[in-house]
C-alpha cells in the first residue's frame, strides 16, 4: 500500500513544471530515481512473501502473512482506516516451521466478532491458536478462568459439564472427563482463554459471551466442535 501511495506522489509531482530547462531535466531525473527505487522496493517485498491471505466475517477481515525475513513468526494484520493494515499479532513459531505455508492450520468464525486461528507449531506439529476479537469495546482487562467458577452445563446435552474449581478445570463429555489446569491456560484478553492438553487430553478454548454463557471448543485440526454452557 505504502509504495502505491508512494507512486501516486510521484505521479502528482510530474505536474509541477519549472521554466528552467535545466532544473526540469533534474527534476525529472530525480523522480525517476525514485520511481526506480520504488519499484524495486515491490519487487523486493512481492518475493519475500511466502504466504498470504485474506479472512473475512461480516464487516471483519483480518490477513495472514508469512515471510522469508519473519523465520521465527506468522503475522496477523487487521483493517486500519480502511485503506492500510495495522500488524496485531506475531504467532511465534517452532523450529522455522511455517504452518500456513504448509497449509497445516485452521480458521473459524465463533461469530462476526471473533475468530480463531489453529496452527501446527514446529516440532511435533502441536496445534497452536489464537483467539482474535473484533468488539470496538472491550473494557477493562478480565482474567478469563478466574472469573469463572462452579459447574456448567452442556445447554444441548446435560450430560456434558465444565467446572471451575479454584483453578482446576474437569471437563466432562460423552464418556469421557479431561482434567485441567490454570497454569496450563494462554490467556488472551476479556474474551477468551486456551487450555493446551498434554498426551490424551486435548487441547480446548473458552469463550465468555455475552448472554452470560460460556462457548467451549477443540484446539484440533479437523475438529470444529463447539459448546455452549450455561449455568
């Protein structure tokens, strides 16, 4: 963007005309230089780019990028100002492995105003996410988990719970009952947290929503389950 505006600059100060033939002839030459360097400066970033691509809900829209000279991150960049981006989050990666370059990640709207992203992350390819919020007002920080307590309930399958236990979790669905705990969370602001599993526990995100209910879902590829709970 920045080297379209940077032509557009270029292409602007063409109108300005000097009597003198000379400092025409300069003049010209300068912004050629410039338009030379500009150019260069498109090709430069064109080849370093890996991976690039769009993700859309409603009015929201972030961009994924990977590039030669970022080994070690994936960049996340939101809409600014309509017209520019603004880089929001670097996902730190292991062993110079690039999931999206590698196809080996996941996008899911929750809603219009949140998303995650799951991604391999180096060695092993263990699943990795991020929660993205897009509410214009977020309010004051919130621990996640820490504001959450007691035991909720599956509201399509009774059957299924989540408590909060001063800082222990105990998932329960279908025949099945993972234990967590708080230090095992990556909280990531007012909205939401990830529990990261450990041999046959799997990875889940919490979501806090609006109508006092609670979302929970796998950090999986290939499984885009979510339930909601209520207490």
């Amino acid at each position: 963007m920045y080297n379209v505006i940077n032509y557009l600059i270029i292409l602007s100060a063409l109108s300005i005309y000097f009597e003198n033939r000379k400092t025409r002839s300069t003049y010209f030459w300068v912004l050629l230089i410039l338009a030379s360097i500009n150019t260069v400066g498109i090709y430069k970033s064109i080849d370093n780019i890996q991976f690039q691509s769009n993700f859309s809900k409603g009015k929201n829209m972030f961009i994924v990028k990977e590039t030669k000279n970022e080994a070690d991150y994936s960049l996340v960049y939101t809409k600014s100002h309509k017209i520019f981006i603004r880089l929001v989050e670097k996902l730190r990666l292991g062993n110079g492995y690039k999931p999206f370059s590698n196809m080996s990640y996941e996008v899911t709207w929750i809603n219009n105003e949140k998303a995650i992203i799951k991604f391999s992350n180096g060695q092993g390819h263990e699943v990795r996410g991020k929660i993205l919020n897009f509410t214009e007002t977020n309010g004051q920080y919130l621990n996640v988990l820490a504001s959450l307590n007691g035991s909720w309930t599956d509201k399509n399958n009774k059957n299924n719970s989540i408590t909060f236990d001063r800082g222990e979790i105990t998932y329960k669905i279908g025949n099945k009952t993972y234990w967590y705990s708080s230090s095992m969370a990556d909280e990531q602001g007012n909205y939401g947290s990830i529990l990261y599993g450990s041999n046959n526990t799997p990875g889940i995100y919490i979501l806090k929503n609006d109508d006092n209910t609670i979302t929970v879902g796998y950090i999986q590829l290939k499984n885009n389950r979510k339930y909601i709970y209520s207490r």
